[in-house]
C-alpha cells in the first residue's frame, strides 16, 4: 500500500487563492502595513499583523433583479402566505445591508484577514522598492556554518579522522587477537609441560608446535588497518549566529525635522535593523536625540517626542563615542550606526564633527551610514562629511526625498556583506 505524507506548510490553505487575494487588495494591505509599521518599534518589525478590510471593498459583483416588475417567486419552507397574497415590496434603499451598528436590522462585519511574517515583509519591502533579491534575503535568507556533526563510515580520502580510524583498527586487533593469544599461550603451555616430563620429541609435542605455528599464521594475518575500521569526519551546514551587535540610531530633532522626515527616519532605521538580525543573534538598539544638545532616550521618546531647538551634530557624535568606550568595546561588540538629519547644523560645529568620526568612531564600527532628508542644496554638514566618505569604505551617504529612495544606502552594505 502507498503512503502519501503531505508536507506543505500550506497544506490547511489555498495558497493560490490566498496569493490572489494578496494580489487584490494589495494597496489595502500596504495602507494596513503602513499603519502598523508607524505603531511598532523598531525591534518588533518582523512578525505578522492582523488586517482589517471594510465589507464594501470584497464585495463581489453580482447579477440581481431591480426594482418594478411582476414577478412570481416560491421559497422553500413558506408558512405565512398561500398563492395569490400581494407581499408589500419594500421602499428602495430601506433593505440594504449596513457596515454600522443598529438596534435593529442586520449589519455586515469588516473582513479580518491575517497575514504572516513573510507577506508582512514584503509588503514593508514593496514600499521600499527594493529589488527581489533583497526581499529574499531580508525576510528568509540564514546564513550556514560548516560544522563536525560525528562521523560516518563512507566519505572522501581528505576527511579521514586519523584518531577515530586507528582506535576502530586497535579495538578490531585486539577483538580478533586475544582468543588466538589465549590458545597459543595455552599450547605453549602444554608444550612446557611435556618438555619438563622428557616428552617433548613425542607425536603430542609436533601436534601442538604445528598448531602453534597455525595459530601464529593466523594472528599475522590479522591487518593492522581494515578497510571496516575507517571514520570519515562528517560536516553539515547549521545557521549561524554570530556574536552581538549593538545599532546606533542618531537623529536630528531640530524644528526643520517635521513628522514626515521622521517618518523616512524610521524605516530607514528599520531597514538597518532588519539587516542587522538576519546576522547577528543580540542586537541592542541605542538611541540618541540632539538639536543643541544630545540625548540618549528610549525609542518613543526619540521618534515622538516634541522637544526641538537649534542644531550641533557634534554633540550626538560625542554621546555616541562615550556609550561606545563605556557600555560597547569595539573587542566585544560589532557597531553600526545610522544618522539621519535635514543637513541643518552650525557652520563652525561641521568641521569637528568630522573630525570625531575620523578619530574617534569610525576606526571601531563595522558601517556607517548617514541619510540626509531634505530636497534642497547641501550645506556645511554634507560637506565635511565628504572628506570622510574618500577616507572609508564602509561609510555611506545618500541624499533623500522619499521611501524610494532609502535603497541606495543599503546597495553598497549588501555588496560589502557578499563580498
């Protein structure tokens, strides 16, 4: 008799079906996701999310009879009118079905659909425009270690385990030698014997010299290393986790940075996040607030939080280099950093901004990337940061209007990590 097993993970759902109605409703979704992404916190980003859909926007087109006419219907199960009884045709309008509560009538409910992690992220991604490839890596790719898992009896020459292969040999030796030792040393025992009583010339005497000799053959015979006793080592690809990482997340919170700069703030901080815990199994978030001066805050304080006032960059950069030698030694910690600013900040203050980074942060961060928002020319802060850019590699800056655009700041960190 066949067994089939069914091993889908969506063997309980219609994936196709579910794909189109993705597929459909794509731009409620997205508006959901947008919602939701607005509500969470940066470390809470990839997991599903529950999405409500008004009942007028699934209704499906549908032929009906109007209003006016004569017509003759018979229902199943009528007991309150016979053949020939007039039935009052409601008013137009009055018989509709409602999405609202009432004391009376029926209503439709809104239609819950949930969708999981992954639909979430692409959702999140297709936002983003990034391209397919990065969707994949983001929301599934693991990266593998070769690893020893034990050891197997068939395998190449170059991964023999020496060890393991003459201890097999040894214990296979002494298994298949002891008891033909046993016999040998009992014969010759009895061939002592009769030497001792004058009787070591008699026919007893040859047959137990012929048997030792036997035996003898027989235990050199023996190899010292059988094809049987060979132990290859055995590498298989588990995930891998790396270390820990600490994300720095800098942001300028000066009067020019209204919600919706924050807003690209967040998702490109998100985007770095999402990154970051594809390789890294700890990741601790710090944030840091500043206009004239910085502040080290939890995540709601620093994206909602309606303080503001001139601008220094350097004094964030400052706070960033003592949490840095205090709380995260670059021995034991991988750094990332992510800033975001409109570009607004002192003339004099850009020059020794620059200077901090060279000196002090950037010789212990794994990147660095800087995001400016704001669609106008670039000013003294841009320009200090240039000199930086040529000096390191792993240092980007990308000028940006919209969600679109966050991409480019992460095409050169995905072409470093593959490299």
């Amino acid at each position: 008799m066949t067994t089939f097993v069914d091993r889908r993970k969506n063997k309980h759902k219609s994936a196709v079906n579910r794909r189109r109605f993705i597929q459909r409703y794509r731009e409620q979704l997205k508006k959901a996701v947008s919602n939701a992404i607005s509500e969470r916190s940066i470390t809470n980003t990839d997991k599903g999310e529950k999405v409500t859909i008004p009942a007028k926007d699934i209704t499906e087109p549908r032929f009906a009879h109007g209003y006016g006419g004569v017509r003759e219907l018979t229902y199943p199960g009528n007991k309150e009118f016979s053949r020939g009884d007039h039935i009052p045709r409601p008013p137009i309008g009055k018989g509709q079905q409602g999405s609202k509560a009432s004391n009376k009538g029926e209503g439709l409910d809104d239609f819950i659909f949930e969708i999981s992690r992954e639909e979430f992220l692409d959702l999140f991604f297709d936002d983003l425009e990034l391209p397919d490839l990065i969707k994949k890596e983001l929301a599934k790719m693991t990266n593998y270690k070769r690893m020893h898992a034990g050891y197997v009896k068939y395998g190449s020459p170059t991964n023999i385990n020496v060890i393991r292969s003459m201890r097999n040999a040894m214990g296979r030796r002494i298994a298949l030698g002891n008891p033909l030792k046993k016999h040998i040393a009992a014969a010759q025992m009895k061939l002592k014997e009769l030497h001792d009583t004058h009787e070591g010339s008699g026919p007893l005497a040859e047959t137990l010299q012929d048997e030792i000799k036997h035996l003898q053959k027989r235990l050199k015979k023996i190899p010292f290393i059988d094809e049987f006793d060979l132990r290859y080592n055995l590498r298989i690809d588990r995930p891998e986790m790396t270390t820990q990482a600490v994300m720095f997340c800098l942001m300028d919170v000066s009067g020019s940075m209204d919600e919706v700069k924050k807003d690209l703030a967040k998702r490109f901080f998100l985007l770095l996040y999402l990154f970051l815990s594809k390789n890294y199994e700890k990741i601790d978030v710090v944030f840091i607030r500043h206009h004239t001066t910085a502040k080290h805050v939890e995540e709601q304080e620093f994206f909602y939080s309606r303080e503001t006032g001139g601008t220094v960059v350097s004094s964030a950069l400052e706070m960033m280099r003592n949490i840095i030698q205090q709380q995260y030694p670059y021995t034991e910690w991988n750094i990332y950093a992510a800033q975001a600013s409109d570009g607004d900040n002192w003339n004099a203050d850009s020059p020794y901004c620059r200077d901090i980074l060279i000196n002090d942060i950037l010789p212990y961060v794994q990147y660095y990337a800087y995001i400016e928002i704001m669609p106008r020319h670039h000013q003294s802060l841009w320009q200090a940061y240039l000199d930086v850019k040529k000096r390191y590699k792993y240092f980007a800056m990308q000028h940006i209007n919209d969600r679109t655009q966050i991409y480019p700041v992460f095409r050169e960190l995905f072409k470093r990590h593959s490299s």
